[in-house]
C-alpha cells in the first residue's frame, strides 16, 4: 500500500482544520493537527499539557523537539499506515527536517488567506463545548441557535496572540514553501469552504 502524506499550510484560520475534516472523509486516512494534540493534553492535565498551555495561550511556538516527538508518536501508530494528513505541522525548518529524516511529504497544500481576513475569522470562531464543531459568528457555518449558549472561544483566539502567531507564520513556516519548492500547490482560501474543498480535490485528483 503506499503511505499518502499530504500537509497543510496557510496562515491562522486559513481553514486548515476545516478542509483536513473533509479530505479525511474523502482519502479515508486520519487528520492530524499538533496543537489538537497539545489541546487535548492540556484539557486531560497532563504533564505535556502543563508545559505547553501559556505557550499556546500567548501564541508562541511550542519547542521544535517536544512537537516532533509528539508527531513521531502519533504517526507511528496502525492507522497512520496508508497516510495521513497534516494540519499545523511542520512549522520551522528544524521541524521539516526532523520530519524528512523520519519519512517524506507528498504534497504540501497552502491555503492562501490575508492578514485582516485570518483577525477577522479567529475573533469570531466558536466552538460547541459538546460537540467539539467549529463555527463562525462572522463568516460561515454560522452556529444554530439551540446550541449558542454552550459556545466556547479558543483562549490563544484574542487579538494580541492571533497577531503573535500570523508573525510567526510569516517569519517562520512561510520560508518553508522554498524547502518543498515543487510538492508546493496553492489555493485561495478566500472562497467559500465548498469552493476550497473544490480547488484542493482537483489539485490531487482525487
Ligand atoms: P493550531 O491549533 O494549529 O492553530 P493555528 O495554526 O493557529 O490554526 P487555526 O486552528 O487557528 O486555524 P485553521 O487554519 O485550522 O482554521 P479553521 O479551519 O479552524 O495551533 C495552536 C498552537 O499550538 C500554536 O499557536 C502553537 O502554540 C502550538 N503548535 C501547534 N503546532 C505546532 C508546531 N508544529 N510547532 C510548534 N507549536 C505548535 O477555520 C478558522 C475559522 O474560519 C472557523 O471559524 C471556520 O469555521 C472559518 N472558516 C474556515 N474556512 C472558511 C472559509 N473558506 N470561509 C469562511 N470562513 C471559514
């Protein structure tokens, strides 16, 4: 069987998260997102999670060797076997490395978003406590009404970290694309999250 690994790039609230649930639906092979990773150590209180929660609520970067390691281990397991897509990861050039001498990217898929529209998206991202599913006040899917209520907003989702992260985007994964050079495909994430879905299906040919 060959392995399938495809990455997704694209500034903060690019729709990373949201296109990676529908090509997992589609290729059949799990989505991967290291700060979901870091989020559900933080919410279970474990250790891993107490080292990383003011990382990630400040917006910065979580240390290149403790996101690898923590990969190493997710990917490792059976149902990575035939791919699996990635979301968040890789981020610095030590982490592509790191990744490389374990196994190889196929493609690596970025969602092209400005900096005003990645603010005004995250501001108003909300997500069901109980569900887990991620909607928009601002942009699309917007939240039913029965279910407002039980709304919750990311604590790394405020102004000041949104704009420490895009920094860090720019800075530090955008010189990446240059590293993957011909496995780079762009699209613009500005479009409607079927019209993305579209673009990213016919630039795999799935
Ligand atoms: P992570 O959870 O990966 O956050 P992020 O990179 O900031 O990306 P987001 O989840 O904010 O955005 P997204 O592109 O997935 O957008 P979404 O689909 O939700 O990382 C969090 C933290 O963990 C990092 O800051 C860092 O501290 C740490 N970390 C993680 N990986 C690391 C690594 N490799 N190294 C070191 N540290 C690491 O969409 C956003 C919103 O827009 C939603 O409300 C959605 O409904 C809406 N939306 C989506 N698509 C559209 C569309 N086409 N039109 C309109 N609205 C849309």
């Amino acid at each position: 069987m060959t392995k399938r690994i495809i990455c997704l790039f694209g500034p903060q609230g690019s729709g990373k998260g949201t296109q990676a649930k529908i090509l997992t639906a589609q290729l059949h092979i799990p989505h991967i997102s290291t700060g979901d990773l870091f989020r559900a150590a933080i919410a279970s209180r474990a250790e891993l999670g107490k080292q990383v929660e003011g990382i990630l609520n400040k917006g910065e970067l979580v240390s290149d060797e403790l996101t690898f390691n923590l990969l190493k281990e997710r990917i490792s397991q059976n149902d990575c076997k035939a791919g699996f897509i990635l979301d968040g990861y890789p981020r610095t050039l030590t982490q592509a490395q790191l990744l490389d001498d374990f196994m190889n990217v196929d493609v690596v898929i970025v969602l092209e978003i400005s900096d005003a529209e990645s603010l005004k998206r995250l501001t108003n991202r909300r997500q069901d406590s109980i569900t887990g599913a991620i909607y928009n006040l601002y942009t699309v899917p917007k939240p039913p009404k029965e279910i407002e209520r039980r709304l919750i907003q990311r604590a790394d989702d405020t102004a000041e970290a949104i704009e420490k992260r895009l920094k860090k985007y720019h800075q530090q994964t955008e010189p990446l694309f240059l590293y993957y050079k011909n496995k780079v495909i762009r699209v613009n994430g500005e479009q409607s999250i079927e019209r993305v879905a579209g673009d990213i299906e016919r630039a795999l040919v799935l």
